[in-house]
C-alpha cells in the first residue's frame, strides 16, 4: 500500500463514446497522486480498445488489464480492487465525469473529520452533457441508513483501506453490486461523510443496466440475502417495508432538488 496514493477503480464494456472524457476528468485532477485501474470486460467495440491503448502509452498512471469474457461490471471493479497499490480507493464508470477537485476536497474533508468512507453530491446529465438534475448526499450516512436504500453514489465513494482494511469486494451479483459493497463498509466503519457539494457528474442514459427499474428488483432482495444474510421471507419483508418507502421519498426529494438546481 501506498500511503497518499488514489487508486481508481474503472470498469469499461464498449464505452467508446464518453470514454476519453471520463479519463481526462481522472487524470485533471487538482489531486495528481493516483492510479487509474481499468479493467475492460470482454469489450467487442474497437473504439474502446483504442481509446485505452492510447490513454495507457500516454500517462503511466493508466494500467488496463483485458478480461477474456464478459463478466459483469462486479467481476471487473473487484479484478481492478485486488491490483490497487493506493491507500484509497475511488470509483468511477466509464460514462461518468469527476470535477477536477474531487478528490481534493474529500480527502481532505476524510483527514480532518477521521473518517475511513466518504462520499459526494452529484449532478445527473444526459447523453450531451445538459444537467437535468442533483442529487444531494445526506451529511452523515450510517449503517442503519444504507441498509434501508442506497446514500452513496458509487461514482463519488473514496475509502480507507489504511484504516478499514484492503478486504471489501463486490459481490457476483450483476447489478447493486455497489449498494452491497458500501453496506459492508459502513457496518464496520459505522458512519461515513457526505459532502454536499456536487462533485461529479453521472450520466444518465436510457440504455444503462440501472436505469431498467423493474428488473433490479430481484437485485435488490438479493443484497440483503448475500451481503446481509437475510432469509429470502426477511428480504421481501424488508424490501417492501423498509426500502420502497425510502426509496419513494428519496426518488421524490431528488426531483424537488433538482428543479431547484435547475431554476436557481
């Protein structure tokens, strides 16, 4: 481990089209001392490939590794987590953008507040880069929280391995991998800093495997069985008590912040 040093964990499949802009929002960053650890799941898209190649000759900070078949974007983060030499550990899609002082700002606010995890408001773009929306990350997020709905946009989670321990992986699950692996971090680490402030820019896209609503369902029941080891009767249970209503007023309370954002 390498104290100071940022290792960012990316996984791409045929992400051509807003790859290179991802990149450079890593490599701008005020905060230069990181590592950004592509893993490509299986892509069939030349552009991608070539995009990668280039970034990886041009900034030995890039280190690609290629799988040979598609595995999912979980089998891809957690193949870029066991290559990561940095103290911390940050996320970001390969559709997604970091603002260049990103890091920056949460590492220090992690240093001076004594905490292992730490996230960031964001803001919601389409496919041409227009914000269409924020949403806003509580200040503090606890466990009890999280396993309630998800708090942390994977796009702006940094963590501690210094202080949590080089030893949190996504599950194989194919979708919610991110919500199971931030409810392991803050059940040990119990309370997590969120900065108000927006300090990425996540792409929503019609095509993107978060966007088919309905179909995470069973992914959702799945995080609590796995990662919490609820039995299948407690994870309906607490899928519809629990996480539908607060993912009802999250879902709600993002749109009034986000007409807001927008009419300011």
């Amino acid at each position: 481990m390498e104290e100071g040093l940022v290792s960012v964990i990316m996984p791409t499949y045929n992400s051509g089209r807003f790859l290179a802009q991802s990149i450079d929002s890593i490599l701008n960053q005020s905060y230069k001392h990181l590592e950004l650890l592509v893993t490509d799941d299986c892509s069939s898209d030349s552009y991608t490939i070539a995009i990668l190649k280039h970034y990886a000759e041009k900034d030995n900070r890039v280190k690609v590794v290629y799988l040979k078949e598609n595995k999912g974007p979980g089998v891809a983060r957690n193949n870029a987590i066991e290559r990561a030499q940095g103290q911390y550990i940050a996320f970001c899609d390969s559709d997604d953008r970091w603002m260049a002082d990103k890091l920056e700002i949460q590492l220090t606010a992690m240093r001076e507040g004594g905490y292992a995890l730490c996230c960031s408001s964001y803001l919601i773009s389409d496919n041409n880069d227009n914000v269409t929306g924020v949403n806003v990350s509580p200040r503090r997020i606890t466990f009890s929280m999280m396993k309630r709905d998800n708090k942390i946009g994977c796009l702006t989670a940094v963590y501690d391995i210094r202080a949590l321990g080089k030893k949190y992986f996504m599950p194989t699950i194919r979708k919610r991998q991110d919500w199971a692996l931030f409810i392991a971090i803050t059940r040990d680490c119990q309370v997590a800093c969120g900065i108000q402030k927006p300090l990425a820019y996540y792409r929503k896209r019609n095509d993107s495997i978060s966007s088919k609503k309905m179909h995470l369902i069973k992914y959702n029941v799945a995080v609590y069985r796995q990662c919490l080891h609820f039995s299948k009767l407690k994870s309906i249970m607490y899928f519809t008590f629990f996480f539908l209503p607060t993912y009802g007023l999250k879902t709600i309370k993002k749109k009034i912040d986000s007409y807001r954002y927008i009419h300011k």
